[in-house]
C-alpha cells in the first residue's frame, strides 16, 4: 500500500505540476480537480472551483456543446481534440483546444471524465495572419496584369493565377510541372526549355521572351520573368514567375524602326540632293571644296545610319570612330590604335558633334598629316578622368611628315574646335608639334551621356 499510495503521490504531482491545464468532472459536470495550469488558464483556484460546475467557465451560448460532452462522455467515448471558447473569471473569454476522455472506477463503470485544456490564443493570432497573408497573396495575384505561376525547387510548376487559365483556356491539369510547353510555339519552344533549365540547374534569375498559344488560337508575345524564393540558410524554396504580354510593344518597335529607317532614307536622299546642288554650282575651280564637302556630307550619312541603328538614342564612341574611318578601314588595328573604353554610348548630339570630328581629323591626317605616307600612325584614346565627371577623347599622330601649324583656318577648325565648344562645353586642346598633330576632347560626361549624372 505505501507502494501504491506513494506512485498516487507521483501521480498528483505530474499533474499538478503539468504545463496543460487538468480538469476532472463527474459525470454530471461537478469539478472534481482542478491543476495549477487550470488555475493560471482560467483565474480561478483550485479551492474557488472545485465542487463547483464545469458549466461556471463555459459561455452562454456554448451550453449545448457541453451538453453534448457529458453525453459522449456517459457514452463511454472520448472527445477528440477540439476548439472552442471558454471564460476566465475576469469575464474574459479566450479560446481553447480540448481533449476529454472517461474517467473509470474499478469496477470499469464510467464515473467522470478528464479534461486537457490549452490556450490557443497564439495559434489563432497566427493562424489568422496566415489567412491574411494568403489573401493577400491571392488578390495580388488574381488581379496584377500578367500571367502569374509558381514552381517547386526543381522547377516542377504547380500554381498558375486565373489570368493565366483565361489566356491560355486550359486547367491546372493540363499545365502542372512542364505541361506548360503545350501552348509555346515549336520554332521557340525547344530555346526556352533549355534556357529555363539553366536557371532551374543553377539558381539564378531567369528572363525571356516568345510566343504563347492563347484560347483564341492566336500566339502573342511575352516577356517572362521568374526569381527563386530562398529560406534563411539560402536554399531555394519555390521559384515565382510573371509573363507579361508585350505584342502590342514589340509591333510599335518594329513601327518605329520602319519609321526611323524611312527618315534615314530621306535624310540621305536630302543629303544627295544637297550634294547634286553644290556639284551643278560651283565652277571647276571650286572643286577641292566640293571634294571636302561631299566627303563631309558622307559622315553625316555614317552618323545618320549609327543613330538610325539604335533608334536614335545615341552610338557607341567605338562604332562612331569606325564609322568615320571606312575609307581607312585596312589601316585600323595596325596604322590606326583604338584604346580605351570604345564601348561608351554616346547621345545623339555627342554622336554627331565627335563623328564630324573624327572625320574631319582622318581627311585631314590623310591629306596632311600621318595617314598621308606609308609609315605614319595615329592613336585615338577614350575614357572617363579619374573623377568620372567628364570623358575625354584624344587624337594624337606620329610618323608622319612634319607638322606646321595652319597660317589660317577654315570650316575643320569650326568642326573640330568651336562646335563641340559650343554643343557639348568641351574644352579642345589643339596642337601642332613638329612629329604630329595632337587634339584632345574633355567634356562634362553629363553632357555626352544620357543619365551620366545619376
């Protein structure tokens, strides 16, 4: 008997001490114990309490439901978890998962039941910002203009947002892991399989752009995007991804290039019509002139295709010095030195200002200067100053025969000096040192470059 009463002893003390509240009732409601955890629960104590009905913590309109319990548990069944409400002696009513089972004498006749009570409050509060968070997510998703999915880790698609079903006309079914390449054109759909699985394989932001198959039966063009979403340790939990429909884009791109090439066309044409004036003008004797105004007329007609290549934007500082050398093109490489960041995009107006001089700066080394022998060079330089604020570009010739500076000065002067002056705040050095001519460019970078000061 001290055996068994001293395992009583144990027995009271667990549950005494338990961090979930323990209720025992008899089979009619009477609380028959009630633990710390009930005490800290509920704010009653045990001595308030006991003896007293079950019924004291449970709500008004919640008496049916215990009505229901003491009868599962007279029953002889035990009442799986579940949540409800019950109030605290402050008025308070909090939310509790329960679980009740009978309690039996030795007789195995049913005499009460035990109750194990827990404050979900937390639970809930979470649960609710999760509901939240996925409505959220769901509005965001149904109602932003692109097609919207969502892959595992290893790319496998599960969840497509409703405006992709509309588009597309098909179901979850018929989409799930790569039963997306259904509605991708054959001539793209190969690319983009391998370029996807590139960045399933290795984890980096994908981009794209190709047809889509739409329910009308008709392809549009998307531009598509997805970015893995990592945990805190880095590893790529899911991939999100967007299509976003840029038909309408990409036909006024082509507009517009039509239209761009259409004005380069007639600029060039005005340009000829220019060069058919001055050829019907001027005498014989005027013929070195008209000589250098049409080779001038030509670079504006290299510009003009630069700029129309790039829709008017602006060129690199590479293609327009190239450009502008076509009629030295066997010498660039060897005679002719292109050093420095070529790939610089100029603005339009930069573009225009530095072409005419690198023309201008060529005819006349060809005429005059390095380029007119076997052996002369010239090395062309390009870069930002050690601040960034402003680019420079310098012409500098050697070998050739020796140089004397101009008793005067004409149209080049004006091309070479006083335009990029005055269209781009430059500060020209012009020198005339007897082993080659040397010039240099140095303007704010602001004013060259489209964003430079950003």
């Amino acid at each position: 008997m001290t055996g068994l009463a001293q395992m009583d002893g144990y027995f009271a003390s667990i549950v005494n001490d338990a961090s979930e509240a323990i209720i025992s009732k008899d089979v009619n409601g009477q609380i028959m114990s009630w633990n710390k955890a009930a005490e800290r629960l509920f704010g009653w104590s045990a001595k308030d309490i006991i003896g007293d009905s079950i019924r004291r913590i449970v709500p008004e309109d919640r008496q049916r439901e215990e009505d229901d319990v003491l009868a599962r548990v007279r029953a002889g069944e035990r009442v799986p978890r579940f949540e409800t409400i019950r109030r605290r002696k402050d008025g308070r009513l909090i939310p509790v998962a329960l679980t009740i089972s009978p309690i039996r004498n030795a007789a195995g006749d049913i005499v009460g039941a035990s109750k194990f009570a827990h404050d979900i409050s937390d639970e809930i509060r979470v649960r609710s910002q999760l509901v939240e968070s996925e409505a959220r997510f769901h509005s965001l998703a149904e109602n932003i203009p692109q097609l919207a999915w969502m892959a595992n880790s290893d790319g496998w698609i599960f969840w497509y947002n409703q405006r992709w079903f509309d588009y597309t006309g098909t179901t979850l079914a018929d989409m799930e892991g790569w039963g997306w390449t259904k509605v991708h054109h054959p001539d793209h759909v190969d690319g983009v399989i391998k370029r996807i699985q590139k960045s399933w394989d290795s984890g980096t932001p994908w981009e794209d752009t190709f047809p889509l198959l739409g329910a009308d039966g008709k392809y549009r063009w998307f531009l598509s995007r997805a970015l893995p979403i990592r945990d805190e340790r880095g590893e790529i939990r899911c991939w999100f991804g967007t299509n976003t429909d840029v038909t309408q884009q990409r036909d006024n791109e082509r507009q517009i290039e039509i239209l761009m090439g259409e004005l380069n066309h007639r600029s060039k044409n005005m340009l000829a019509v220019i060069q058919g004036i001055a050829r019907r003008t001027l005498t014989p004797a005027g013929r070195p002139f008209l000589d250098a105004f049409e080779r001038r007329l030509s670079a504006i007609g290299a510009n003009l295709d630069l700029l129309t290549q790039r829709g008017w934007t602006g060129a690199a500082i590479g293609d327009v010095i190239h450009s502008q050398l076509s009629h030295f093109q066997e010498l660039v490489g060897d005679r002719i030195q292109l050093l420095g960041a070529s790939d610089i995009v100029l603005n339009r107006t930069a573009a225009e200002v530095v072409g005419l001089a690198i023309h201008e700066l060529a005819t006349n080394a060809g005429k005059y200067g390095a380029l007119s022998n076997d052996v002369g060079k010239v090395l062309i330089e390009c870069g930002f100053t050690d601040d960034r604020e402003r680019l420079y570009i310098a012409w500098r010739e050697s070998g050739g025969p020796l140089v004397k500076p101009p008793a005067k000065t004409g149209f080049g002067s004006v091309v070479i000096s006083k335009n990029p002056r005055l269209s781009l705040s430059a500060k020209i050095e012009l020198e005339y040192p007897a082993e080659g001519l040397k010039w240099r460019l140095d303007a704010p970078a602001e004013r060259l470059i489209d964003g430079a000061s950003e």
